[in-house]
C-alpha cells in the first residue's frame, strides 16, 4: 500500500505544473497530513507498485527539474513511463479500452462498488482531457530547457491524475477510513491533483 501511495504522490507532482502555475497556490505545498491517500481509502490502481517504482526511479529527477520551470506545463516522464509499461501509451494517445480493461481487472477482489465508479471515472477523465487538448498538445511541443531533458507527451500524467484524483473522490463511504488525517486529505485532493 506504501507503494500506491508513492505512486499517487508523484503522478500528483507531474501534473500540479499543468493546473496550478500561481507560486502562491496551497497546492503547490502538497498534502498538509503526512498520511497518504491510499492509507484512507484503496482505490483500483492501473500498474503495480514494481512497475511504478521502476519509472520512478528512472524519471524521478527530471521530474523534480522540470517542476521548477516556468511556462508551459511539461508532460510527466513517470506517467508515460508507466503508461507505456502497460502498452496503454502511442503517439500521444492512450489506448482508452485498454485502460478500462487494466483498471476493471484490479477492481474484481473490491468492493462491487468499485466497477461503476471506476467506469464513470475514465469516462470523466478522457472528456476531460479532450477539454483541454489544445493545452495538452502545447505541452507536447516543448523543446529541452536544460541538457538531457526528455519531452513526453502530457496526456499520461493528466488521465493518471484525474483517476486518482476522481477514485478518491468517490471512494465509498464504507470503505473511506474515517479520521481528522484522512478527512483533511479528502478535503485537498478536492481542490488538488495527485494520479
């Protein structure tokens, strides 16, 4: 679970530059508990931890660099790292029905719940995405700003940041672990994005 937690924790970083580019904004700060979300609510998740870490570890740095940057938000190397372990990434698109199958395939052991939240968030998240494209193509076009930067493609960290952000969100109450913690992460990732 530590894992998934890391895992939204750096999807959230790659994508806070593409919503939130004011200095002064509370989001830029991170979550204000040290608890992460996955500790409050399970939610189904796209790669495992392994996969994760192995992206993680190879982008973790050009990610910290680029957040640093001004402009145009960059893409997230992580996220099309991860998307491109599952097949899901091509070319600046991502392959929706695969999604659906990947994440549908980790709710099974959940709550049945899960399966129509799941659904109706993918389905949030590419209408989504689709009203933002001109931003997200803009992003796509950046060259390097410093030596060895790779450019990716936006559209990876932004599914994965609206997934976490919108299974979150809808976590059921049943399952949501109620305490001042957790009900403080809630009310952030309400405003704020993470994977």
């Amino acid at each position: 679970m530590m894992m998934k937690g890391r895992f939204i924790t750096i999807v959230a970083l790659c994508v806070f530059g593409f919503y939130l580019v004011l200095a002064d904004n509370p989001c830029l700060k991170g979550p204000p508990v040290p608890k992460n979300a996955a500790e409050c609510c399970v939610t189904p998740f796209l790669v495992e931890p392994s996969a994760f870490m192995a992206c993680h570890s190879k982008w973790i740095g050009q990610t910290k660099r680029q957040m640093a940057l001004e402009g145009i938000p960059r893409g997230c190397c992580v996220a099309e790292c991860v998307m491109n372990s599952t097949k899901l990434y091509s070319n600046g698109k991502i392959d929706r029905d695969a999604l659906t199958k990947l994440y549908l395939s980790s709710t099974k052991a959940m709550a049945p719940e899960w399966k129509q939240i799941t659904l109706d968030a993918i389905d949030g998240c590419f209408k989504m995405a689709d009203s933002i494209k001109d931003e997200i193509e803009a992003g796509a076009k950046l060259t390097p700003a410093f030596d060895g930067e790779q450019i990716c493609h936006p559209i990876s960290g932004t599914i994965l940041a609206c997934m976490g952000m919108t299974l979150f969100a809808e976590c059921p109450a049943k399952l949501f672990t109620v305490n001042d913690d957790c009900n403080q992460l809630k009310t952030y990732h309400s405003k704020c994005p993470f994977l």
